[in-house]
C-alpha cells in the first residue's frame, strides 16, 4: 500500500514536470554538463 502511493506521487510530479516543458531544461543541463566533462564547454 506504502509503495503505490509513493508510485502514485512520483507519477503525478512526472506528469507535472512534463506539462511545465521541463523536460527541455533537464536535457539542457544534461547536455552542458557532458560537454563540460569532456572539456569542450
């Protein structure tokens, strides 16, 4: 029962993130930490 709420509430601020385009800033950090690393950013 604990495991479906927290299953529940880690979907819903997915779905959250998704609505807000945050997916686009995500991958933007990724991309710029990956380029850092590399030691071409």
């Amino acid at each position: 029962m604990e495991r479906a709420v927290v299953l529940i509430i880690a979907c819903a601020f997915i779905i959250y993130g998704i609505t807000r385009n945050e997916t686009a800033v995500v991958l933007n950090k990724a991309v710029n930490i990956c380029l850092e690393c590399i030691g071409i950013g």
